[in-house]
C-alpha cells in the first residue's frame, strides 16, 4: 500500500523531488464507523507537479491514471488494502504539494 503511493510519487516527479514519510500516533479517531482509542497517521507528502484537478474526484477508481504508461491500479488497491484494515486513506494536493494521510487503527485485541 504505502509503496503504491511513493511509486506513484518517483514516477510522478520523473526522479526530481522529494518524498517524505511521517508517521504520528492519533488519539480518538473513529474509522469505519467505530471509535479507535488510538491509531497510526502515515504521511506520504511529495513536492511534485500535483494530481490534475480532472482526475482528482476519480483518483482512486480503477484504472484512472494521469500517467500515459499507468495502469490506474495502484491507489485503488492502496485504498482496498487500507479499508480491508479499518482504515482510511485521503489525499490534498496542489502544484508543489500532494500529501496522502492513511489513518489505521491500532488494535487491543490478541
């Protein structure tokens, strides 16, 4: 998932940029319809050109990509990969800044 994300954000910068990953632990966040005591909140924030404003409603419906050689399949599996834990996964991006958040949450059970 998280890997989905930095490819996406290498090709898009075309090896110009840079990518950072933060990680922060968030308190009372409720997922899924369900109140999670904590969770875990990945950045994945890129410098790059930004997703076009025509794709942007559709980003993570397949086979949308804003790339000619993309196969739009990398961010719908991302989300499917994040909703299948509980989680979720949005983005804010504009020219010189695209940040993905995934927010997963940490669990008591064994």
């Amino acid at each position: 998932m998280v890997l989905n994300i930095v490819k996406n954000a290498i090709q898009a910068m075309k090896g110009k940029g840079e990518i950072i990953l933060r990680t922060r632990v968030a308190r009372q966040v409720t997922l899924s319809r369900k109140r999670h005591t904590l969770a875990l909140k990945l950045q994945i924030i890129d410098n790059g050109h930004g997703i076009p404003d025509e794709i942007k409603d559709h980003i993570f419906y397949p086979l949308v990509t804003g790339r000619a050689e993309g196969t739009g399949l990398g961010l719908t599996l991302a989300q499917a990969f994040v909703h299948q834990h509980g989680g979720s996964i949005e983005f804010e991006s504009r020219p010189g800044q695209t940040c993905f958040t995934v927010m997963l949450p940490f669990s008591n059970e064994n």
